[in-house]
C-alpha cells in the first residue's frame, strides 16, 4: 500500500486508473521517505507517481504495517499539535478536529458514473432526490482538477487541516476507485469504511451476487446452549454497537460480537446466507456510552484507542456526555473546543457525534468465530430505527417479500451523525440511504432476488424500535441489556414457537410471550399499540416517499406489498 505523505490532507484510492492528471512535477524531485518505489506492482507504482506529480507532496511514505511505523506516525502527529497522548490509559490520544469538520457530509459525497440512473432513481415531478448524490465523469474531472493539483504544497494552515467549503468524496465504481479532498472526519476519511466496504462493496456486491450492508453481526447463546447468528440494520448513532456488545440482562442467555457496522454475506454451497464483518475495529459513537449501557465497550476503549472530539480531563483521561462517571474532587474538564466547562453548562463537552476508534480484537466479548473466512450463519436480519410514537417494540415480517419492503419503508429520527439539524423524521431504507453505491430501485430487486435462488435458506426479517416513548417524553421500554428480552423471544420464533399474532403491520409477540420477569412495570399495551392515524400517515409518507423518490424504478412486488398494507391499514 502506498501513500501520499502530508499528515492531515487525505488522498487515499482504491484502483489504479489516473484521471488524465497532468504533469506538474517531475517525480525525481521528490523524497522517498520510506520504502522502495521500485519493488512495488507496476501499476502500484504509476498510480503513485501520478499522484505525486498531481499532489506534488514533498514526499513519499510507502506503508509497511509496521507497529514501529504507527509508533513514529503518533509521535509525528503529536509533535504537530494535531493528537495529545491521554497519560491515564495506556496508548490512547485525543484528536480536536475543526468544529467544521465533525461528521459525514452527505451533501458532498458522490457517485460517478456515465449514466445518471445507475447511481440514483429519477425523481418523480421534478422532486429532489434524497438517495444519493450522481457527478457526472466529466464534472468530476473538472472537480479533481480543481482541487488536487498542488495540494499538498507548503505547511498546513491549521492544527487540523480540513477545506469544508471545498470537500468531496467521490466514488467511481466502475473502476474501483474512491477520491477524498478536505476532510479528516472518519467517515469523510477512513476510505475502507463506508466508502469501500459499503458504497463501492455494494456495487461489487450486486454484480457478483452477494450483500454488502449497514448491519452489526452478533451471536447469542440461549441457555439451553442454542447459538444463533444475527445481523441487524439501524442507522448511524442508533445503538448498533450498544446491541453488538449487549450484556444481556436475562440470566443464562451469552451474546458475542461478530462486528457493529458492517456486514458482507453470501450464500453457502448448503443456502445458508454467511457473515462477515470486513472490519478491524471500531468506530463508536462516544456521548451516552459508559459503564451501564455499555460495559463491554468501556472495556474495550482502556487502551490503544483514538478519541476525536471528546472532552478531557485534568488527570489525563475523557468525558463525555452519559459517561456516567463522576468527576473525582479536584479534577477539571477542557470541552472538545478547547474550553474549561463544568456540569451544569449550557453547552456540552462532547461533539454529539464524537468518537473512539479501538480494535475489535480488544472488545472482552468477541466471537470466536469473528474472524473466521466462512462467515457465520445468519438467522435472522433485524431492521430498526429510532421511532418515538407509533411503531411497536418488535415485529416479524410475514415473509421475504415482505421483510424487503419493511426495510425499504424503513424511518428514524435524524442523529448526529451526519450534518442534519433536528430530530425529525428521515427516510432511510435498510439503513442505507448514506450508502448506496447503485440505484435504490436496482438494490430492491437484488434483495428480492435472494428469493429465487434454487436451495436458499433465507433468514426470518424482524423489525425492532427500542425508542417509543409515552406521552409525557419517557420511554416505554428500558432498552439496553434488556433488549435480550426481544432476541429471546425471536429465537424462539426461529425455534417454530407459536407465539406470534398477526395484525396489520406485522406479527407482534403474543401477550405474556415476552419474558417481562424482574423488569418493573412494562405497558405492554401501549408498547404495542398501532393506532390507526399514526398507521394511515405512516403509509402515506411510506407511499409518498417511495413512489417519489424510487418512481419508475421501484420494484413491482414492493409496491404490492404497499398496497397489502394500505388495504390492512384501512380495515384496522
């Protein structure tokens, strides 16, 4: 792996084909300093050094993987003010981007393709598109040409070096290549994440056969000793990596983390569909993280960890919102902009989307299998989303169809994990609407797809809302460890239970199905209720949504499934 050196500017690719850049500068003029040019693979090389002529850096760092190599990159990125060691933890640091530089910016990410139709549906009436973002190759040429050449000239001009009036990460699938300009942000800049292993992995994924997807994998043991394998979709800053690392609250039952973002599964040889988690780390989501909701990632974090955005402490640790952690006498707090605060004030200490990045091999619960080139079986697929009214506790879909069509009216409050202000209610499919890397429309029938394949053992699709709240704002159900509660009751559906009722939206647990005992007082009722004015808005958004934003290319058989549900809707 070769890279550009300038510490702070990212120009990181994925395949091989330069963009017609021009030459500004010999390549003999420039350092090597590390590595040989010479023993790297031909194309490897070129792909290099057009880089270089375009970027002209003032020199060269050819990646080794070495641990000396990340020693002297920490120690490099210290001595520039851009990371501070925290001395309580072993190996950890803290990084203060720009507060303009915070989250992923959907507004400038974009697919490149010659035809807008294979990145994005059409819209109907003229409506603007919320599935993605389409650059035409030429646009995207003249938007390269702007912004690479020279960049890495001269010395940054901030500790964090960030151009937000100028960011662009775009994505050419056709050839396998992805171009990041003017963010350090994560998600804006850690090019394996979701930029390859979900918008060009998608893409990959559709012409070979196989699912890439927003989805955590976990393992769960009952008692009894029965493991299943389950993959579930939630969009960012929903509580993915909170279910991934569950400790379960129902004695006897054992969960065990496969991955808490991404998911890449294929169909055995047997029809089982199989699971990897393509991932080496994780990049959580810091504020309402601690010691209750988490216990197994507050473990996870003690060392070798990088905090972005974080608050610190005079004693050299962290804090953040919901740590619940109490501030021992004495010991002050600096706010992620650099500024003393103190409980009580206005603003928070944390950026609401600031982070730890650690790796998975440190987490105290992952799978034995985690790593394991066959994936593992999934059971079940589980889509959810933060629903404050309306929507019930857990249902599963009457069939495949079925399921597809719940992911694709899949909705949520908005977080902070991308740039949308307010908590209102977004659109977003299967957890994938920031992802996509082909045509929503053409993804729906790859799903449906799935069904037709001679010997396939599909999973059982679920939907969950941990989040519905009472009229007063409180919420109905504890969440966290006693989410087990809702896995246990879906195992025993895998297991043939009858324990299931039907009603419009799905089948819902049967009263007295869940295991409610040593919780304090549940209202099942209300935890349950559809009632039918929010369910009648609710397929009119759904109808709304999909039949504007997917138009012509939406599936034949996700509209029926529309239908079924408005005609079910209707008689309620």
């Amino acid at each position: 792996m070769a890279a550009l050196y300038r510490p702070g500017l990212r120009l990181s690719w994925h395949g091989l084909s330069p963009l017609g850049w021009p030459s500004c500068r010999s390549i003999q003029t420039l350092r090597v300093l590390s590595g040989d040019l010479g023993q790297l693979p031909t194309g490897i090389r070129d792909f290099v050094e057009h880089s270089a002529r375009l970027c002209q850096p003032e020199g060269i760092h050819i990646c080794d993987g070495t641990e000396a190599e990340n020693t002297a990159t920490l120690t490099l990125l210290e001595q520039q003010g851009l990371i501070r060691k925290l001395p309580k933890y072993n190996n950890c640091w803290l990084a203060r981007t720009d507060p303009k530089d915070v989250a992923r910016v959907e507004s400038k990410t974009v697919i490149v393709t010659p035809s807008q139709r294979d990145t994005v549906p059409l819209p109907a009436g003229g409506a603007r598109g919320q599935l993605g973002n389409w650059m035409s190759p030429a646009d995207f040429q003249r938007a390269v040409d702007e912004r690479f050449p020279g960049c890495m000239q001269g010395e940054p001009v901030s500790k964090w070096p960030c151009n937000p009036e100028k960011t662009l990460i775009g994505h050419v699938p056709d050839q396998w290549e992805i171009v990041s300009f003017g963010s350090g942000y994560g998600g804006n800049s850690l090019l394996g994440k979701k930029c390859f292993a979900l918008r060009i992995a998608s893409r990959l994924a559709r012409d070979e056969g196989w699912l890439a997807e927003h989805m955590l994998i976990l393992g769960i043991t009952s008692p009894a000793g029965k493991k299943r394998y389950v993959a579930a979709a939630f969009p960012s800053a929903c509580g993915k990596t909170n279910l991934a690392m569950m400790r379960p609250a129902l004695p006897g039952w054992k969960v065990e983390c496969v991955g808490d973002d991404i998911a890449w599964m294929r169909f055995d040889s047997e029809g089982r569909l199989r699971a990897i988690n393509p991932e080496n780390g994780f990049f959580g989501v810091a504020p309402g993280t601690s010691a209750t909701t988490n216990p197994n990632a507050m473990a996870t974090i003690q060392s070798n960890t990088i905090f972005t955005n974080v608050a610190e402490t005079s004693d050299g640790g962290v804090y953040w919102e919901g740590i619940d952690r109490p501030l021992p006498p004495g010991v002050t707090v600096t706010s992620w902009l650099g500024k003393p605060w103190k409980p009580g004030d206005k603003e928070p200490c944390a950026h609401p989307n600031s982070r730890f990045c650690a790796p998975a091999r440190q987490c105290p619960i992952m799978d034995p299998a985690w790593e394991a080139p066959e994936g593992v079986p999934i059971d079940a697929i589980i889509f959810g989303g933060r629903r404050p009214k309306g929507v019930p506790l857990v249902y599963e879909a009457f069939n495949w169809r079925h399921g597809v069509f719940v992911g694709s009216a899949m909705r949520s409050e908005s977080t902070a994990a991308a740039e949308h202000k307010g908590k209102i209610i977004m659109h977003d499919p299967f957890a994938m609407r920031p992802f996509f890397g082909y045509n929503f429309g053409h993804y729906l029938e790859h799903w449906l797809s799935m069904e037709g394949r001679k010997g396939a053992q599909l999973p059982r699709i679920f939907h969950v809302n941990w989040f519905r709240r009472d009229e007063a704002g409180h919420f109905l159900w504890p969440g966290f460890g006693e989410n087990a509660r809702v896995l246990d009751w879906i195992c025993r559906r895998l297991e043939g239970e009858d324990s299931a009722r039907e009603t419009p939206i799905g089948l819902v647990p049967k009263e007295g199905a869940l295991d409610l005992s040593g919780l304090r007082a549940i209202d099942t009722t209300q935890l349950f209720s559809l009632p039918k004015d929010f369910w009648e808005q609710e397929v009119r958004d759904i109808r709304s949504y999909l039949t504007e934003q997917v138009n012509q290319d939406l599936p034949k058989e996700v509209l029926a499934e529309l239908e079924a549900l408005e005609r079910r809707v209707h008689k309620m």
